[in-house]
C-alpha cells in the first residue's frame, strides 16, 4: 500500500512530472493575474446560471408535489363519497 500511496511514490510521480513543471512555472503568475482579473466576472455568471437553474427546479419540483398531492387528495374524496354514498 505503502508503495502505491507513500511519500516514496509521491517523490518518485514528482521527479517524472517536473520538466513539465518547469515549463508550467514561467507562466503561472501571469495565469494568476489572468484568473484573479477574469475569473471573479466567469464565476458570477456561472452562479448566476446555477441559482437560475435551482430555480427553475424547484418550481418543477413544486408543482410536481402539489398536482401530486391534488391527486391524492382527490382519491381520498372520492373513496369517501363512495363510502358513504353521497351520490
């Protein structure tokens, strides 16, 4: 387990992946200013798109429960009719 999870392992995956690394480094603090000056605005849409589709479900969701609990209701009238014969 050790040989598959350790920090020989994780030593050995560090060494085999770091010329990509180094070609990585250079541009990683223009990719942070990159993210930190765009990625605030493409998060704000992406919530937005999520809460509009949360939305969206949960108006699905509770016409879903209240034709649902309709139905139920209406059974339960209709064996009560029939139980006690009001027609």
């Amino acid at each position: 387990m050790l040989e598959q999870l350790g920090p020989q392992k994780l030593v050995e995956q560090l060494k085999a992946q770091a010329p990509q690394y180094a070609k990585l480094l250079p541009d990683l603090p223009r990719l942070v200013h990159a993210y930190l000056r765009n990625g605030a605005q493409a998060d704000k849409e992406t919530l937005r798109a999520l809460l509009d589709e949360q939305r969206r479900t949960n108006r699905l969701l509770q016409a879903l429960l209240y034709g649902g609990l309709g139905f139920v209701l209406g059974l339960v009238v209709l064996q009560m009719m029939l139980r006690f014969r009001l027609f």
